[in-house]
C-alpha cells in the first residue's frame, strides 16, 4: 500500500494537469494530452506567453522568462508548476516549523 501523501500528490498533479489543459484550449482552442508538444496544440512563442500569463495567475506562481522558451510539452509545463508549488508548500512548512 502506497503512502497517504504519495496519492495525494498524484491527485494535485492530476489537478494541475486538468487546469493546464483547460487553459490551453483557452490560448489555442485545441484539446491537449499531457504528452503532447506544445507546438502541435497551436502553441507558439506569442501565445506561450499568453499561457504563461494565466498559469502565474492561477496557480500564484512566478514563471521567469527563460524557462517559457524550455517548455516543449504539457507534460514539462505541468511538472514545473507542480515542482514550483511543492516548492513554495515546503516553504511554508519551513516557516511554520
């Protein structure tokens, strides 16, 4: 049996994923796999912007502009804002300890 956070993590990146699915069809109107390029879903360097815009948004996340040229997928787009977001809930518990 697999640990309590372990599954709760899988199901916050599932989250983040769905959410970063949505907000891709927002920007370029296509239905996005998680494996899929970004490139194949009409995501260009103008719109990659536009995206990133509303992944700072809703997740309260920062994306500094050197990292929006090195996202090739949704699959590399949803890690780094659940690495960014595991990043910022050990912060908080660094703080609070």
């Amino acid at each position: 049996m697999e640990p309590e956070h372990d599954r709760l993590s899988r199901m916050q990146r599932e989250q983040i994923e769905t959410i970063v699915r949505e907000m891709i069809q927002e920007v370029s109107g296509a239905d996005a796999t998680h494996a899929q390029l970004l490139i194949e879903c009409g995501i260009d360097s103008v719109s990659a912007v536009d995206l990133v815009a509303l992944v700072e948004d809703r997740f309260s996340i920062e994306v500094p502009d050197d990292v929006i040229a090195r996202f090739k997928s949704v699959d590399e787009v949803v890690g780094y804002v659940a690495h960014r977001l595991d990043q910022a809930a050990a912060s908080t518990e660094a703080r609070n300890e």
